[in-house]
C-alpha cells in the first residue's frame, strides 16, 4: 500500500525553501500593512499620510514579524 499523505505541519518542517523569498514577502506585506494603518489613521485625522510615516512603521512591523517567526 501506498504511504499515508504527510499534513501541512510534516511539510512545512521539511521544507528547504529559500529565505530570501520569506524576507521578500515580510518586507511587501509588512509595506502594504503600514501604508494600510496610516491610510486609515489620515483618515481619522491622527497621523499624515507620508512616505515617512509609511516606511517607519513598515520597518517596525518588519522587525517584529522577523523577531517573532523567523528568529
């Protein structure tokens, strides 16, 4: 008989996927969160929408997504 089909955890583990791509998909989607957050903040009048504001708060919420899944 044929080997049981492995769950997502088993491949997940076994994975030898190249890093370089989850850092790329951290950097894209913690960018797309920040400008989301400060849209809605210069919406409700709390924050401006800035390149600045935009790009420190990508970089803070890279940081703590790298610090609390990767490391």
């Amino acid at each position: 008989m044929s080997e049981e089909p492995k769950g997502i955890r088993e491949g997940v583990e076994e994975s030898k996927g190249d890093p370089r791509l989850v850092l790329l998909l951290n950097a894209v989607l913690s960018g797309w969160f920040a400008w989301v957050v400060v849209w809605g903040l210069d919406r409700l009048g709390a924050a401006a929408l800035t390149a600045v504001n935009v790009a420190t708060l990508a970089v803070v919420i890279f940081g703590v997504t790298y610090v609390a899944v990767l490391r």
